[in-house]
C-alpha cells in the first residue's frame, strides 16, 4: 500500500529546497535503487546504514533512527517519498523519476551530486558513472545540458574554466551564493607541464610487453572494483535480512 504523491512543480521548477538530512536519504534512496535493487525499496535500518556510509558521502553522518525517520515524514509530506506498507516491515522508496520528470541517467547524475554535492565535471562523470554509464565529459555535459536548463543543477564556476564545478539545485539561495564564492576563490587547476620530448632508444622486448602489462593490470582493477561493488551490495542486503529476522523474531515473541 502507497501514500498519496503531492502534486509534481512546474517542469523548470521552482525546486524545493532541501536540508543536507533530506539531500542525504533521497540520494541513498536513488543510489541503492541502481547498485543494490534487490534491497530496495529499502527499509528504515537499511536507510539509517546508508546515510551514514562513510564511502562515495559528503559530509560524512551519523544520523540515528529517528533523524531518519523524521526526515522521511518530511519528504512525504513533500511528495518525493512513499511509504511501502503491507509486509513484516516498512519500506520507502523515491518518486523523483515522476515528481522531477528526469529519466535513469539524469537520476544517477543528481543522485549524486545529493550525495556529495558541489564536485567538478570529471569527478561527477566518475562517480555517477558507478550507477549509469557516461562515457567521458563530452557525454556529461550533453546530459547536463536539460538539467541546467531546468534549474535541476547548476554551476558554481565558469562552465568553460578548467575543473568547472557544480551542484545540484535545490540548495537554499544563501547558501548556493556562499559555496559560488568558495569555489571562485579556489584558482582553478593547471595541467601539469610537458617536459620536452628526448631521444629514445630502440625498443626493448620489456617495452613491447609493458602495454599488455599494462592492459592486464587494468583488467584487473576492473574487476576488484567490481568485487567491492558486489560485497557492498552483499552487506546491504545482508543488512536487511538481518532486520527482517530480527522484527520476525519479535513478531514471534521470540
């Protein structure tokens, strides 16, 4: 059983503003549909453990039950939440696709600007990459481009400036002013310098096998990335099963 979903703002907004608790759920919410779908909708101990994960968060939490709790009510009442009702225990779920009309890559991308907020292109293109494939920066920011045009993220810094940065829109206006002008006081990155090319020798046999070494040895921290990702899906939905026999041993008296 479902709650009633508030009414969805006007296709450009204006966006509600959210506080850093309710940025944090929603994007736990958006980012454990992707990674970890056979634990979501997720459950309120679920939701606590991810809110305060200490990998891919900014700022790092340690939010209790009932900050979560009472956040979620917020985010209900606000229509960017439903409550799951029925079975041995409650589940949330989000209903950004609908309520902000964005498809499956532009939900990774805010989800994660949620999670980690005002970061540069390519570290956005790297981290939403863990939830939707975005082939490189050009691809980014043909994707960004609806989302700037709806107000749904924003640039703290020139977009054509080296390491441009930027956030998602649903910071308070104050506070969007005061992170623009931490960013545009930090000098933007410079590459590093090219050293002039040298004379180089003819090739040896251990020069032909380095780029197979090389090829190799990212083969291999693909698949130790993906390892970790299924570990961590592992102990989400551990975590789960965990409470779910617990709340059944209550029911049971136990």
């Amino acid at each position: 059983m479902t709650q009633p979903e508030a009414a969805a703002p006007a296709p450009n907004g204006p966006w509600p503003v959210l506080d850093p608790k309710e940025r944090r759920v929603l994007g736990v919410l958006v980012e454990k549909a992707k990674t970890t779908p056979d634990a979501y909708p997720m459950s309120l101990n679920a939701l606590v453990t991810g809110c305060n994960q200490k990998s891919n968060r900014d700022p790092v939490m340690f939010l209790s039950e009932d900050d979560v709790e009472y956040t979620l009510t917020r985010l209900q009442k606000g229509g960017l939440v439903v409550k799951i009702t029925g079975g041995r225990v409650e589940r949330w779920r989000h209903t950004l696709y609908d309520t902000w009309n964005v498809d499956k890559v532009e939900i990774a991308i805010l989800g994660e600007l949620l999670l980690r907020g005002p970061q540069t292109e390519g570290e956005l293109r790297t981290r939403a990459s863990r939830m939707e494939p975005i082939d490189d920066l050009d691809h980014l920011r043909q994707l960004l481009r609806p989302l700037i045009g709806r107000n749904l993220v924003v640039y703290l810094t020139p977009e054509d400036r080296r390491g441009a940065v930027l956030t998602h829109g649903f910071h308070d206006p104050r506070e969007r002013d005061q992170l623009r002008a931490h960013h545009a006081a930090e000098p933007a990155p410079t590459p590093a310098p090219t050293p002039a090319p040298a004379a180089q020798p003819p090739p040896s046999k251990a020069d032909t096998a380095l780029p197979q070494i090389e090829a190799a040895l990212a083969e291999a921290k693909s698949e130790i990335a993906a390892l970790k990702v299924a570990v961590a899906a592992l102990q989400t939905n551990l975590t789960a099963v965990q409470t779910e026999l617990r709340d059944f041993k209550t029911a049971l008296g136990a």
